[in-house]
C-alpha cells in the first residue's frame, strides 16, 4: 500500500464491485477498506459490494462428517492444505490471525513415499525435510475455511452477496459518467440489476474470467487467455479410531504428516488429525492427485476416478482387510493449479483504465494463497493511483 492512502471526498467515494468471494475477493475488500479509512481516517464510507455465486468463500474448503456412535469428526481440508508467507507485507498482513491462533504454523514431518507393487510390501519412505520457523507454512484453525470467515466477518464497509452469479459483462453497461470516469451496470444471469459500479474487480478463477469478459470489449482480453490452469482430484478417506489404522500411517512407527508420492498418480499425502489443533478429530486424510492426470481425465466418470485413486492410496498406505478406510469420498477441481512457467514473469493484474474494471485473482501470480494477496494489493494500488 502506497503512503497516500485514498483521499476521497462523499461525492467522489468510487462505488466498487468485487465479483468472487475467495480469498483474492476478500483480500481486496480488506485492504480496499484499510485504504480508505486508514490513517487519512475522514467521515467518508467506502461503498463496496462482493458477488459470489456460491454460499461461501472459494477455493479453501472443508469437508466434515460426523460419526453418529462417538460424535466425533472426520474433517478434509480438501482445497489449499497451508499456505507460504514469504514477503515481508504478507507476513505483517496475516500478523493479527497468527496472535489469535486462527492461523497456525504447521511443522509437518515431510517424507517422500514410493508405493510397492508389491501388495505384501511396505512403501518406502525417506525423511524430506521439517516445515519449519525459517520456512513457514500456515493454516487456518480450527477449519481451513475459518480464515475467510474470520475476514469476511472483519469487512465493515463491504456486503457480501451469496448465491449470486454475476453475468458475463458488456460494452453496452460502460456509460460515461463524465469526461474522466466511466461506470458499469452489472447484472445477475437472471437479467437482475445488480447497480453501478465505478470500479469492476473480477477474481473469478481463469477460465470463469475469460468467460465474464469474453464479449465486454475488455482492453487485457488476450492476456487473459494466456494464463491456464489444471486439474485436481481430491480423495479423503477417515478412519473409526487410531487403533485400526494401517501401519504406514501408525504415528508410533512412521513420524510423518505430509508424503510427496514418487511414482504414482497420487501427488501429495496430508495426515489431518496430525495438524496442530486437529488432535480431537477422527483419524483423516487428504491425498491430491498429481496435476497433469487429473487435467487427463478431467471429464472422466467419478467413480471410476475414485476408484483408481483408492487403488493407488492402496499402495501408497498398504491398508489390509483389519484396516480398510471407513469414509471414502472424492472432490474434483476443474481449475485447481496455475501452469507456471519460470522463465516467464508473472502475468499480473490486467487493467482497463478506460473502463476502470480489473480481473485479477491467484492466477495472475503464481496461483496460490499467497498471489491472492499480491494481486489485491496490486488493484488496491492501480485504485488508490487512479484517483
Ligand atoms: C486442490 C487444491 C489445492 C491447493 N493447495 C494450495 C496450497 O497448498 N497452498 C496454497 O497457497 N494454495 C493452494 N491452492 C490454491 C488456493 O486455494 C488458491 O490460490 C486460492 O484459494 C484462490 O483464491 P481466489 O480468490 O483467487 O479464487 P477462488 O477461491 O476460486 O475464488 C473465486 C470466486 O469467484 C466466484 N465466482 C466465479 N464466477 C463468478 C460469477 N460469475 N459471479 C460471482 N462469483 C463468481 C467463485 O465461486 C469463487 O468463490 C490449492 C487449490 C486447490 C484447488
């Protein structure tokens, strides 16, 4: 954020629209707000409103079930797992979550795992390295999705629209309101009017984008397609009690919380009860897909993807019949990860100043928790510049 925070006056306070309430959306509405009624605190309101098309914050996700014998949960943090902070503005920004233990550093025991083909053979596993201080990762107690509660809950100058989808935008509802400023008309996909927004955000994942703007004249068009993003199934399998795990994932015998699998269509491991603060749940586990075969088979029936990636689980954790998992559910994420490529700099935000309407989100960095963050403070400043 840059020194001179927005200084408005009533009758220039811009009316401003977020469509997507994940954490890019909320992230923005947050630091938007910080901005106006900063330091330069006057007695204007800022005027923002977030359209979200579903019934809660986006891609951080959680899934629960309740065992009705003991009470107890198995809980997935089926979406982000944890997130990095390792710029010095996102570390002071997530500083007020970290004192309240929302947000909790995660010293996962990382292995990576090679499955046996063989079924009476154990995976072998090599100790990888300690999630630590010096290489933080992050995550939202007691539920993944707490944090975007948390910072919804935070916003005092914007609502929160649920269950509303925003059409796809048009030249048409671009009107010059004077010789400096345009504002744009937004509409549900029932036709409703949603009102007039001097600044239009958009930080619908990529695909949803490209769609939102395909027809609006919107100046970055091209630049939106460049991006891509793949694929991500998602098993989550619970188990009755600790005592019937099956040995690989037995803390006693094999002190590991997350596996990088070798050698399979499984990507990643992650042992819920082992997080910090997740110790009452039953015992549960989050497995990723690998990127580039989920993307394969994006279009595949589910339960043939289910049961592919429970073959693979198989071997990856060598269950026997005395061990076999009692919740089996799978999840599919047609637009989970951003395709980054190293020797390219990172997109950004795509501005139309004309039409003063921005499309951002994870994807315009390097598509993760992380980028959500820079991205909003990157429209927080093209705003904060514009006026
Ligand atoms: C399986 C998986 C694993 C991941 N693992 C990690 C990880 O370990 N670490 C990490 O940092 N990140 C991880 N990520 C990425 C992280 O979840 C994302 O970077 C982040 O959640 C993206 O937030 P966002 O707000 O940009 O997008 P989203 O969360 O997708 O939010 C965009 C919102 O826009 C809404 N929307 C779209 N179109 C419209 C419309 N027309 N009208 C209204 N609303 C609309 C959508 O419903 C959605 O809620 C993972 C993601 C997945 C799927």
């Amino acid at each position: 954020m840059t020194d001179s925070a927005l200084h408005t006056t009533e009758q220039s306070m811009p009316k401003i629209a977020i469509i997507g309430g994940g954490l890019t959306g909320l992230f923005t509405a947050t630091l938007l707000e910080r901005a106006f009624t900063g330091d330069n605190r006057n007695s204007v309101v800022p005027n923002i409103v977030i359209f979200e098309k579903s019934r809660s914050v986006g891609r951080l996700a959680t899934r629960y079930r309740t065992d009705s014998a003991t009470a107890k949960n198995w809980q997935w943090a089926f979406g982000a797992q944890f997130f990095t902070a390792k710029s010095a503005d996102f570390q002071q920004f997530i500083k007020p979550w970290l004192q309240s233990d929302l947000l909790q550093p995660w010293c996962a025991n990382v292995v990576d795992l090679t499955p046996s083909h063989d079924a009476v053979q154990t995976a072998d596993t090599q100790k990888k390295e300690q999630w630590n201080s010096t290489q933080a990762r992050y995550i939202s107690t007691p539920k993944m999705t707490s944090w975007g509660r948390a910072l919804a809950d935070g916003l005092e100058h914007t609502s929160i629209n649920f269950k509303t989808r925003v059409a796809p935008l048009s030249k048409e509802h671009s009107i010059e309101k004077n010789d400096t400023n345009n504002e744009t008309q937004l509409f549900d996909e029932d036709g409703n009017s949603l009102g007039y927004f001097d600044w239009v955000i958009c930080t619908a994942p990529n695909a949803q984008a490209v769609e939102l703007m395909a027809h609006s004249g919107f100046s970055e068009q091209a630049k939106i397609t460049e991006a891509q993003m793949q694929a991500c199934y998602t098993l989550m399998l619970g188990w009755d009690e600790s005592r019937i795990l099956p040995a690989s994932l037995n803390t006693q015998e094999n002190c590991w919380d997350v596996a990088y699998v070798q050698d399979s269509i499984i990507d990643r491991i992650f042992i819920e009860h082992q997080k910090p603060a997740h110790d009452e749940l039953l015992p549960s586990v989050t497995i990723h897909a690998r990127n580039d075969w989920s993307e394969q088979h994006v279009d595949d029936d589910m339960e043939t993807i289910k049961a592919q990636l429970l073959a693979a689980a198989k071997q990856a954790l060598n269950w026997n019949a005395g061990s076999i998992p009692s919740q089996v559910d799978c999840h599919r994420w047609r637009y989970a990860a951003t395709i980054t490529n190293s020797n390219k700099a990172e997109l950004g935000i795509l501005v139309d100043n004309e039409k003063q309407w921005i499309v951002s989100g994870d994807w315009c960095g390097k598509g993760n928790i992380e980028s959500c963050y820079q991205a909003a403070k990157q429209t927080v400043e093209t705003i904060d510049n514009a006026l």
